[in-house]
C-alpha cells in the first residue's frame, strides 16, 4: 500500500459526502445516510458510531470514518477508524469484529489477528466495495468475470446489501458479455455457480441465463451427473428437483425434432400412389423426400446424431429439390408455372417446414444472443438453449425449493 491514496467520490444530489471509506490505496466518500439506506450492516453500525462518538476529539472532516481490516484467515471488513488508532478499541470495534467471528464459526474468546494484504486481495477487496458502492449509487457498470460476481455477493451478504446488488447485477448484466458469454464456454461448476449465485441473489434476468445452459449442460449422462454433483456440492440440492423438470422436458423436445427426421426418411411414395391422399398429405410427401436427399449429406458427418450441432446444420441444408420433384408438386398444387419457379417455390416450402418443426430445440431463450457468423463459431451452435424457465419456478417464488 503506497502512502498517497486515490479519492473516490460518489455524489449525489442532495446527499453531502460525511463519510470517508479508506480501502487499502483508495478512499471512497460517500454519504451515510445512502449507506444506511442500503445496507444493514451500517444501519445498525453507524448508529453505534454516533453512540461512542466524542465531538470534542473531532478532528476530520468526515462525520464517519472506516478502514478495511482483515484477519487471520482473510476475512476484510470495515472497521471505525478511530478504533484503530485510539489508546484502546471501542465498543464499535468490538462490535464489527464480532461479525467476523461469526462469520469464520470461531468462539468468542479467540481474537482473530490482522492479515497482511497481497496484492491481488488489496485488488479483489477494493473492486468489491467499488462495485458496492456503484450499487448503492445506482451507477452503471461492468462485471468481469464470474469471481469478481462471486466476490461482489459475499461483499453484498457480508453487509446486509444483498436487495440493492441484486438490482444493480441485473441492471448491468448488459455491459457484462464476458460473464454471459462465459455461462456458454465455461465449465460446469462455474455454470452451477453462476446459478447458484443468482440464487442468492435473487436475480432473475441472472438465475434464468444460467439455468438455460445449466440444463444444456445435462444434454449426456456425464454431464448430468456432474450438474448434479455441483449443486450438492453447492448447497443447493434442493434445485435438482426442478432441474429435472426441465431437463425432462428437454427431453421431450428432442425427442420430437429426433420423430420428425425419421418420418421425413421414410418412403413416402406410397402417399403419392394413394388416390384418397388429401393435396396437403402429398405436399408434405415430396417436402419430406427433399428434406430426405438433403440430410444424406449431413448424417454422413462426424457431428453427434440429432445433437444441437446436427440439427442446426440440417436447418443450413439448401434443400434443393430436383427437377422430377418440381414438376411432381406442380402437378400437385395444379401449377402451370416452370420447373424453375416450382424448384424455388418447393425449396422455399421445404425450409419453412424444417425450421418449423425443429424451432423448439434450436430457439435461442438466452436473453444476450450472438447473431450473425459469430454465432456459429460459438457454443451455442453446438448446445441446447431452448429451456423457458417460468416465473411460478423461480425458487424464490415457488414452493419447490427453498430460497
């Protein structure tokens, strides 16, 4: 820690800046009336300031002061700086240290002892109470990553400020791509994580992100076992109820597009054949054997069968139809037009019908989508992101697991 520090100043109009937040190298002055409004760890610890307070030793121009302290085990937390520098600790001080006893699980009677900070806590620590405070004062920003999320909601539990850091996660989830983007690339614990998090936070925008690819994440046994693994490990076996609700439902979806690729290789001259056979079910017969010649192709690759990766290269196929097929659906729809435009009028008909029947399991329900060519280089293309998880399930608001 250098020995000149950086000010921080949150303003707000009509709110004076009283307080004086000392982290590591940086002061953050703030107004307490905003801290109180917004956290109860300073309801209540402000009001036991003003109680040990003595105006005749005022020496600041800041009606409050803290400073970030640590322990043993590398717990910060701030503590009333006159208490760390007085001739004995006050009341104040031995109150906010008491939260840090609680907070480890240690006995009363033991005195956890002040860390040396490393310089990459000094970063963590300063970034969290930053984040704080840009919640507290509504301004927008930007979350990283998923470790400083992780940081930001101990901060936030740590202080009582879990309501209004949950308002300001969702507010800025926008400016946040690499934490969205990560939920699709990263590994399973951090996706559990992620929702587990959100959890916490109640989060909704948040919980729902990472739900979508939660269940994705459980398209193979193997992954199944291991979503569930993580959120035992997490504390939060009470979700895999509901994550194999929705896992069995996209099951279902699956199972349907799987139905429909198998009708469509199927001979349908039969249909043709048939003299009671409605011009509709013959339409459907030469689409069905188009849609048949352009998935030999693709069932000839190496991605997985009927994966997300598989049916989205089915609905790239051109569907191009021969000239035996166009003149086959004039005859059909009773069309004097050329085999060219029939060829593009089938072909056209072909993809809409694909696109229909496959669009529940290759819909994108994530709510910070990649278009363009960016997208198929991404792994989305390559998983499951139709899962629309509803209100009446959010855990918080249903019975179904414990908030």
């Amino acid at each position: 820690m250098t020995g000149v520090r950086t000010a921080i100043l949150f303003d707000q109009p009509g709110f004076a800046i009283d307080t004086r937040l000392i982290v590591f190298d940086f002061e953050f002055h703030v107004n307490s009336t905003i801290l109180r409004l917004y956290s109860q760890f300073f309801r209540k610890f402000l009001d036991r300031y003003d109680a040990t307070r003595d105006p005749s030793n005022a020496k600041s121009s800041f009606l409050y002061e803290y400073i970030l302290k640590g322990d043993g085990d590398g717990v910060y937390g701030l503590q009333p700086l006159r208490s760390t520098t007085s001739t004995g600790p006050t009341e104040a001080s031995y109150l906010i240290s008491s939260i840090i006893i609680e907070m480890l699980g240690q006995t009363s009677d033991e005195d956890p002892s002040e860390t040396i900070a490393t310089p990459f806590d000094e970063l963590k620590e300063t970034r969290s109470l930053e984040q704080l405070m840009n919640a507290f004062y509504m301004k927008s920003s930007t979350l990283q990553n998923l470790g400083e999320l992780e940081k930001l909601v101990q901060t936030a539990d740590f202080y009582g400020a879990l309501p209004i850091v949950s308002t300001f996660v969702e507010a800025n989830l926008h400016n946040s791509k690499e934490l969205c983007t990560s939920m699709g690339d990263g590994h399973i614990s951090d996706v559990v994580k992620t929702l587990c998090l959100a959890r916490k936070l109640k989060a909704a925008t948040l919980f729902r992100e990472a739900f979508i690819y939660v269940i994705s994440c459980c398209e193979d046994e193997e992954g199944y076992e291991e979503v569930m693994d993580e959120l035992t490990s997490q504390d939060n076996e009470d979700l895999i109820p509901l994550v194999n609700l929705y896992y069995a439902r996209l099951c279902r979806k699956i199972t349907e597009a799987h139905f429909f690729i198998i009708k469509c290789c199927m001979d349908h001259q039969y249909v043709l054949r048939q003299q009671d056979s409605t011009i509709q079910e013959k339409q459907t017969a030469i689409i069905s054997e188009v849609i048949r010649n352009g998935i030999q192709p693709i069932i000839g690759e190496d991605s997985p069968k009927f994966s997300a990766e598989f049916f989205n290269n089915v609905c790239r196929a051109p569907f191009t139809p021969t000239s035996e097929q166009a003149l086959r659906y004039g005859e059909v729809t009773q069309s004097e037009d050329g085999v060219a435009v029939l060829s593009r009028r089938l072909q056209k008909e072909t993809v809409k019908h694909v696109k229909k029947a496959l669009w529940p399991v290759l819909r994108d329900e994530t709510q910070f989508c990649i278009n363009g060519a960016e997208y198929e280089t991404s792994s989305k293309y390559d998983i499951f992101v139709c899962t629309v998880l509803h209100e009446r399930d959010l855990p918080w608001l249903s019975g179904s697991a414990a908030s």
